[in-house]
C-alpha cells in the first residue's frame, strides 16, 4: 500500500502532467458534510456523472468561506481528505431552492437524477448539515455550481 499523497504534493504532479495549470490550486476540498458522502460523490465525479453541485449561500455567510468564481481550479478530496482529482468551475448562479431545474438536477448526477429526487436529498442535507441556523427554507438562496473534471481525464 502506498502512503497518502500530500495535497502539495498531489499538485506538483498534476501540474508535471498538466503545466497549464495554475501555480497553486485555488482550493482543497470535499463534496458533502460526511467522508461517506465525499466518497460517494466523488465517484459520481470521477465516473463522468457529476458535473454540477449546489452550496446554500446561507452557509457562507455563516462561515465566511470563499464564494466560488468561475475558472477556480480546485483539489476534490475523498472522504479520508486524500486528493483524488481536479475541477474547474465552468458556471454560476443563485438561484431559490425551488427554483433550482431538471437540468440542474440531472448535472450533479445523484439517484435518478430527477429533480423531485434532487429536491428531497438537498432538502434533507440543509435540514441536517446547515452551517447556518437558518437551515433549510424553500426559497433559501442556491448556489448552482457547474465544473469540468481536468484530471483524472
């Protein structure tokens, strides 16, 4: 078994392979508020299947965290924070919870990738996981994030 590559590390090979890459990745991070849940996304992500994900923006006013912009090159981390790929953020846009659409849905590729299933699961995770006491509210601003896998190609 091999030793778990350092996110540093893991960035100078990949801009070995890929030198147009930026200097430095703009972030590291993982999908979801669980390793199960960073796992399981992240093989959504490396299968091709995943190409959109949704922050509430409620959540970042909570936490103070960096908003996305589009061009961020970002290290996708599995569940035990290894770096196992790259992203970069192709779109943005806020929109109320329940006006996020199908196509949306369909792009983060979880369950049937309907947007009734996209509605339940988001609904449950804010009700679970907020950042912010406001939790979860029908018209909650939503952050629809769209990226394209760079590495593993």
């Amino acid at each position: 078994m091999t030793e778990p590559v350092s996110i540093a590390e893991f960035w100078r090979l990949r801009r070995a392979e890929l030198p147009h890459l930026p200097e430095e990745p703009t972030e590291a991070w993982a999908f979801g508020a669980t390793p199960a849940h960073a796992d399981g996304l992240l093989a959504l992500v490396l299968a091709g299947v995943k190409t959109g994900t949704a922050s509430s923006m409620w959540d970042y006013e909570a936490t103070g965290d960096r908003m996305p912009e589009v061009g961020d090159v970002s290290v996708i981390l599995d569940g035990a924070g290894a770096p196992r790929a790259v992203i970069e953020t192709t779109d943005l846009r806020v929109v109320p919870f329940d006006q996020v659409d199908a196509e949306h849905a369909h792009a983060e590729g979880e369950g049937d990738r309907t947007l009734a299933h996209w509605r339940a699961v988001h609904e449950r995770f804010w009700r679970e996981h907020s950042e912010n006491p406001r939790g979860y509210e029908p018209d909650m601003p939503v952050l629809c994030e769209r990226f394209r896998l760079v590495y593993p190609r």
